[in-house]
C-alpha cells in the first residue's frame, strides 16, 4: 500500500488545522495511508534574489534527498513564492511518476481561518495538493475542465476544477497504484 507523507516546508509556523484538512482531503482522494511529517530542516538554496521567488524545482531536488524512507510519496508544503523560470510563477510542482511535490500557499489566497475568502483559499490548496500528487503517479494534465488534473494557469482554472479525478484519471490512477503495490511487494 502506497503512503504519502505531508510535510510543511514553509517559513512561517505551519496552520496546523490547514495541514490537518489537507492530509484529510488526500486521503479521501488517494484512498491510501497519508501522514504528517515533522522535521525542522528547510530547503536552501532556492531563492532567486533577483526574481525573490523560489525554485520549486530546486525545492523537488532538495526534498528527493531528505525524503523520509518510509514515504513512498513526499508532499512538501511552503508559504513561498515559487517559479520555474519560464513561468512568472507556478502553485506547484511535482516529479513525474516520482517521489515528491511541493505546493505553495503564497498565490491562492488568505488562509487565514477568520478570513472570508479562507475557505475558497483552503480548498485550492487542497486541490492544488491533489493535483501535483497525482502528478508523482504519472498522471498527466487533463483536458477535462473539472478534473482536479486540468492545468492550474489561474484562480478561476483551479476554481472551476473539483476536487477530484475525473472517471478517466481515476482509473489510470488505480491502475498506477496497482501496478506500483506490486512493483514494492
């Protein structure tokens, strides 16, 4: 059975009952094993001074060396402004059919838990969560609008998105998985 690790990452003390409710959602979604894991390291070396931005995909490198041997899936979460260089920015970032993702709260709203607009940031961060982890199963982007895998180009994209694969994506997933139990057996 496949388990998933969540691991804040961020600069700023972690929302405990946020990153409780991401775990949960994952969990629902993914149908395996989904834990927090807590470590006081941090990910150095990825801010773009320039750009004061961070490289989401030098966060995935750095995660892929201090992901925790009993995590077959590794979702980092952060507070920090993540780019690749040809995008000004992005939510997130995963390694395809790999180990690790990370995603960011920096872009998708207050999630403060007294904010009016909390709940909407919560739940695309949940999604955006789902999103990038389904990309560590080999999942690609979706050409169905209200697939969690469609392309996250802006609010309103991840807005119109549930939260949940579509009947094609789910089943590829459940292949994927699958097929990786008894690649680990």
């Amino acid at each position: 059975m496949s388990s998933i690790h969540v691991w804040w990452v961020g600069v700023d003390a972690p929302d405990e009952p946020l990153l409780d409710g991401v775990t949960t959602e994952i969990a629902r979604v993914f149908e395996v094993p989904v834990t927090r894991y807590h470590s006081g390291e941090r990910p150095t070396d990825t801010l773009d001074v320039r750009r004061q931005q961070h490289h989401s995909t030098a966060i995935l490198r750095w995660l892929k060396l201090h992901r925790p041997h009993d995590a077959r899936k590794l979702l980092a979460l952060t507070d920090v402004d993540l780019f690749i260089p040809v995008l000004t920015f992005v939510y997130g970032e995963a390694l395809l059919d790999g180990p690790c993702a990370v995603v960011s709260t920096a872009r998708l709203g207050p999630m403060a838990p007294r904010h009016e607009d909390a709940p909407r940031a919560r739940a695309r961060l949940a999604k955006e969560c789902v999103h990038e982890l389904g990309h560590t199963f080999g999942l690609v982007h979706c050409a169905a609008a209200a697939c969690v895998m469609a392309r996250s180009i802006n609010l309103a994209a991840v807005d119109g998105k549930q939260a949940t694969f579509c009947s094609d994506c789910r089943l590829f997933y459940l292949e994927r998985l699958t097929q990786q139990g008894h690649d680990h057996e």
